[in-house]
C-alpha cells in the first residue's frame, strides 16, 4: 500500500538504492545510441536520448539528493531505468531517423555483432553491450 518508484544500483561505490526519482532537467543536446536490456536479451534497440540530465530521488537514509548535469554514461542509465518505472522497454520507442533504414532501428547482437562498424556508424554515442 505504500507507492514507491525505485531503482537499485551500483555505481562502482556500492549499492544504492533512488527512491521516487524524478527528472527535474534534460539538456537540449541529444546522443543517439544502440541499447541493450536485460530484460530483452540478444537485442540492441536505436535510442535517442538527452545527453544530460538532473534528478531528485531519496537516497537509502531517507535523505533527498539532488544530482545536477550528470555525465552521459549515468544521464543514459538513468533514462533507460527511469522508462522501466513507467511500463516501457527499450524497443517501445526506438529511434528512427530519415538516413538509415527503418527495419534497422531494433536489430539482434549478432547482427550488431556481424556488422559492428556499419551499425556504430549510425549513432553518436557508443557503449559495450553486456550480452
């Protein structure tokens, strides 16, 4: 009976846990990008997403944190838990844009795999898949 939103991570300094997060700002500049899930193992889905953002949560001790401008790796992550609060997966709202082919916005890791340098090519921000 208590409504909490929450989102349990581990940075590289321990776990911690964001309790009711909330966007609070998003740069205006955008990376575009090839997302994994693990609840969607084995796909790679085209994301655009803003490079930067802030947010409000309260921090395991019950203490509100605010974190300013994160760097891109977190401001993604966060995104991409944040969507998971709200009932969408990655391949909800895949990017498309007007130079690449559609049928290529959600693709498999061996594909991606098969054609890494082609499919990096069609984005701005690069992470390494964890499957």
């Amino acid at each position: 009976g208590i409504n909490l939103r929450m989102i349990a991570l581990n940075l590289g300094h321990g776990s911690l846990t964001l309790i009711n997060p909330e966007i609070t700002w998003f740069s205006p500049e955008k990376i575009t990008m090839w997302d994994d899930c693990m609840s969607i193992p084995h796909i790679l889905v085209k994301k655009q997403r803003a490079k930067s953002i802030s947010i409000n949560f309260i921090d395991d001790q019950g203490v509100k944190q605010n974190w300013n401008k994160l760097d891109v790796s977190i401001s993604e992550l966060l995104q991409h838990e944040m969507d998971h609060l709200d009932g969408i997966l990655n391949i909800d709202k895949p990017y498309q844009d007007n130079q690449n082919n559609e049928n290529e916005a959600i693709i498999s890791m061996a594909e991606y795999q098969r054609k890494k340098q082609y499919f990096d090519q069609q984005v701005d921000y690069t992470i390494v898949p964890t499957i």
